[in-house]
C-alpha cells in the first residue's frame, strides 16, 4: 500500500473499513488531499455505500460543497460553535453559513 498514488490509499482504507462489516462508518475529512477528479469519485463511492449497503456515514470535512451533495443532514462548526443544522438545501440557503465557509458565493 505504501507505493499506490494517495488517493488510491484513501480507496484501500475505505475498503478496509467496509470489510469490517460496519453499520456506520465515521469519515474524517476523506475528500482531503485529493484532486477534482479523485473527489468526484469518492462523493460518487460514498453515495453507492449509503444506498447499496445501507451503511450510515458521519463525515467532518471542510469542503462544505462536498458534503452538500451527499449528506441528508448536515450540521456546520464556525469556530466550535454551531451555526446551521439541517437538510443541505436549508443549510445552503444560510446567511451564516454563505459568509463562514463560502465566503459569501454559492
């Protein structure tokens, strides 16, 4: 494992954890370090766990955009404080959130 490009690894630890069997998987920060292409397929992976095998996913991730695609739920941190909590379409649509992670665009 320790020759493969990064986000093959990334691949090989998920997998690694799926062959736990597990019912929830806890992500920290999985799109981290990986380009456009490799962050597209894992959104893509992460959303065929959830429906294929029903497997619940809690994400932490910074890349808000990431986790807007995929998440039913999601809950944003601003400096350790909670700022917006429920479907990503609310939290999208969040003035506070916009400013703190978007930097006023989406």
């Amino acid at each position: 494992v320790g020759m493969l490009p990064y986000g093959i690894k990334k691949r090989v630890e998920l997998g690694r954890a799926l062959a736990m069997q597990p019912s929830l998987l806890l992500l920290d920060e999985p799109a981290a370090g990986l380009n456009q292409e490799e962050t597209e397929a894992l959104a893509r992976y992460l959303l065929d766990i959830k429906e294929e095998m029903g497997i619940t996913q809690i994400l932490i991730e910074h890349e808000l955009r990431f986790v807007l695609e995929l998440a039913d739920r999601v809950a944003v941190l601003d400096f350790g404080q909670k700022i917006a909590d429920g479907p990503p379409a609310e939290v999208r649509a969040d003035p506070a959130v916009t400013e703190a992670y978007l930097g006023g665009a989406l």
